[in-house]
C-alpha cells in the first residue's frame, strides 16, 4: 500500500470521508502499537516534542484516559482542558478558545463536543491537527476504529459479517461511525430499536432495519449494544427503563436462542440490567473489554499518521532524506 | 558477494561471536528489520554448526524510534517488535543489521533496546559496512569492508524476502 493512500491528511473528523484503504491501514497501523502496551517501559518516542491539547467540552472517562494514554506512549505532551474548569464558563467562543492555544505553539487537538459539527468547525480554522473524540450526534470515529478493529481480531475479517446495532441509534455518534466504517470494509449492517430512538430514513445509509431485538438476534454475528442513556427516559423516547429492558434488552435467554455464538460489544459506560444484562456482559463471548484495550493501539496510530501527515511534513519529504 | 561468500562470511561471523563470547551461552541475537533479523535467523544456524547450541533470537522495528518522521513523514507499515520471552536483562546482545551506513538505524536500535531492559553488553554485527558514517557509531564485527561512493546502493538481498542471497552494489541514488 502506498503512503499516499494512507494519508489521513490534516484531521480525523469521521470515518464517512474516508476510504476502505485508509480505514484498514488505520487498523494496520494499530497492530504493532499493540505490543508497545505490553512492554514494561510502555514508551515510544515517535511524537516526542508535540504539544497535543484534550479538549472535552462533555463528560467522558474512558474516551479522554484512552487518549491520554496513546500521547503519552508515544511521548507527546499533553494538556487537558474540560469544559466545567475553562474559560467557556466565562463566555469565551470555541474558536477564540483554540486561537490562544494555537498562540501558545500547540500541535494537535483532540476534541469532545456536544454539537455536531464542532470537530470539522475547528478544524477548518486552526493549521493544528484536529482529531474528532466525539461531536454531538456526528461521529465518533476513533470508536468506530477500535469496534472494527476488535471485530477483526475475533473473526478474522470484517467482509461478509453480520453486525447488529441496538439501542439508542437516533442519538449516537458511535452508530454512526460504525455504520459508515463496517459498510466501508464490507460488512452488512442493520439497526434494531424502538422507532422513536432509529432516525427517519436510516435505510437510506444502506443498513437494514429491525423492530425486534429477536429478529437482529437471529440475523447477526456481531451485535454492538448502545447505552441507553438515562435522560432519554425523561424525553419520553421510552416509558420506563424496566420495558425498555424486557424488550430490547440483550440477555442470554434471548442469545440462547441465536442459531450461532454472538460477539458482544458495547461502548460504555454500561447500564448493567438496562440494554445489556450483566451476565451477558461478562459472559464468554463479550470483548468489552477487548475494546478498551484496543482504544488505546488505534488512537495511537490515528495520532502517528497525523502527525506526520501535515502539509509541511508532506512537503519536506518531498525534499527527501536519509 | 555471491550466495557462497554471503554464507563464508557468516559462518566467520559465527565464529568471531562464538570467540568473543566464550561459548553460545547467554548471548541473544537481536536482528534489525527487515533484513537485519533474518540475517540473524542465518547467523543463529551456523552458531549452532559452530558447536553452539540454539541461541534466543529477537526482531527489532525501530520505525517509532527513527529521527527523521517530521522530515519523511510515517512509514506506511509500522512492524512488530519481538524479543525473547526471557527478554535481554543481563544478557550478551549481538545487535544485527545487513548495512551499516550513516549510523542512524543503529542509535534508533540502541534507545529501543535501553527501552527493553538492561543487557550485560550490547555487541554491533553487521554484513557490509560501506562508510559513510554520520554519528559516531562502529561495528564489532564486520562480514565485508566496501568503499561506496555516495551515488551507490549496496543491497543486501535475504531469502524469504528476495529470491536469493547474495551482497549486490548498485548505481543511482541514496540508500532509501
């Protein structure tokens, strides 16, 4: 494969406006940085001397700690700024926020957003890298990376599977990108939920449709299971969690019944006993946890590939070197 | 170098290690990718021909430890670094590589062995030192002196990876 077709150019916004070629060799990439996890100096010193600022404008744990954890292996500085502690509360724009970062010398933003959007607005006014941790209903596409990648791991390839996607759909960047990508490498998709939380015309992506969480049971051999989340409860899209449970939950009577094993993801955080029940969460065939694991390899290629893939570098190794 | 003189020149190499290290115990040989490491898989043959035993070998990728990623950009295929269950703590490393130029593949390998654990000793192999150094780093244990002009390309083809083995210099342009 050729570098050229590796490129991720500037910033990561989605995984819609990228190729197959680009998303497996994300996937590539993200194999060897595996190990480096593993090692006892968990260190490499590939982004030594970049600044890279996390940028959270909402609430997240393992998403932000995921990316910390691949800058720092791979030896970059890091600052995190959340929303509640910035000069947000004070008023200040998000593009005034990023000009005074930008004016203390920084390299690249990593940013969580609660409007769609946000990722490619900033993008397309700082010269940093911009990698999109999650833009209000968008996408989130380093979580797209790591489910493809954990799916890949356990099936051995991506082209031809089955991958269900239950719950929350309307509101979910994590759909989203998951959609885009699988479709890209070759998967059939299809969503399953109660209709207020499936956007209107979702068929209109290429995925297929199911109302009962039996039907995308019985359908599929991967099944990415989507938090509920709670406030949803309040704007009426569900009458109560406990019948959101007794119809759509993913418990292991109704895997039982699947004519084949079925693996098991699921984003997090997890509402235990809500959209997944807890024996299936731990059961054999959940990798969970396989996901968080793999968060950190795919975040540090995203960041690799970046980091060398800015216009100046690019021109620089036109120059060439030894 | 033909596939013969190729083999003359490892199986010395062999020696020479054996030699220094007084027997085949706890030397480890670490080669660098992508031909460094099979040249080590070579090399760990004739040891054992020379009256050693199998020694524990090792991969190195030093593509994370290059000093060149903001002038050239990633490399495309970034590889697996593999080393000995037992690791290298306290151990003779022979580190191996096919050629050694400038010498800047060599301080990358360096930093990540220091990365890995402590060796009692780090020993540099290689099959063809051509010059043309610019830092400050010498072989141990040289297969072949070649004197290049800066326009030559020495390359070092190893089965699986080329057809044959042999040592071929080539005209036209820097080592990539």
């Amino acid at each position: 494969m050729s570098p050229e077709s590796l490129s991720l150019g500037k910033d990561l916004i989605g995984l819609e406006s990228l190729s197959r070629d680009q998303i497996r060799g994300i996937l590539d990439t993200a194999e060897p940085f595996k190990e480096i996890s593993e090692r006892a100096i968990k260190k490499v010193p590939v982004l030594r001397g970049k600044t890279i600022v996390n940028l959270f404008f909402e609430p997240s744990t393992r998403t932000r700690v995921s990316f910390e954890f691949a800058e720092k292996r791979l030896s970059a500085d890091t600052v995190n700024i959340s929303a509640s502690g910035s000069s947000v509360v004070k008023g200040e724009t998000l593009v005034d926020m990023a000009r005074n970062l930008e004016a203390m010398r920084i390299d690249m933003v990593v940013m969580r957003h609660g409007a769609s959007g946000a990722a490619r607005f900033l993008a397309e006014r700082i010269p940093s890298n911009v990698v999109n941790a999650g833009d209000g209903r968008h996408e989130h596409p380093t979580q797209g990376l790591l489910d493809m990648l954990t799916i890949r791991d356990h099936m051995g390839q991506i082209e031809g599977l089955k991958v269900g996607i239950v719950g929350d759909v309307l509101h979910s960047r994590v759909a989203r990108s998951n959609i885009y990508g699988l479709l890209k490498l070759g998967a059939e998709v299809a969503v399953c939920g109660p209709r207020t939380l499936l956007p209107m015309g979702i068929e209109e992506l290429g995925v297929e449709v199911f109302s009962r969480v039996e039907e995308a049971i019985e359908w599929a051999d991967v099944l990415n299971v989507l938090r509920l989340q709670l406030e949803r409860m309040e704007g009426g899209y569900v009458p109560s969690l406990r019948e959101y449970n007794r119809i759509y939950g993913v418990s292991s009577a109704r895997l039982e019944r699947a004519p084949r094993d079925i693996l098991i993801l699921h984003p997090g955080p997890m509402n235990r006993g809500v959209e997944i029940d807890s024996d299936v969460a731990d059961g054999p065939h959940s990798v969970i946890l396989n996901q968080v694991t793999n968060g950190v390899a795919v975040r540090m290629a995203v960041l690799y590939l970046l980091a060398g893939g800015a216009p100046d570098t690019a021109e620089a190794a036109k120059k060439g070197g030894s | 170098m033909d596939e013969a003189a190729v083999r003359r020149a490892l199986a010395r190499i062999a020696r020479e290690i054996l030699e220094r290290n007084g027997g085949p115990d706890g030397l480890v040989l670490v080669g660098i990718r992508r031909r460094g490491d099979l040249l080590a898989r070579l090399l760990q043959e004739e040891i054992r021909e020379a009256g050693g035993h199998d020694v524990p070998l090792g991969a190195l990728d030093i593509t994370l430890y290059r000093d060149d990623l903001a002038t050239v950009g990633p490399r495309p295929l970034v590889g697996e670094t593999q080393l000995p269950p037992g690791g290298i703590d306290g151990v003779n490393v022979i580190l191996i590589d096919d050629v050694l130029y400038t010498g800047r593949t060599v301080r990358a390998a360096l930093n990540e062995l220091a990365d890995y654990g402590r060796p009692a000793r780090i020993v540099l192999c290689v099959l063809v030192d051509r010059g043309g150094r610019e830092i400050p780093i010498q072989a141990d244990i040289v297969g072949r002196q070649v004197e290049t002009l800066g326009n030559q390309r020495v390359e070092v083809r190893v089965p699986p990876l080329d057809p044959y083995l042999a040592v071929e210099l080539e005209e036209g342009g820097r080592d990539p």
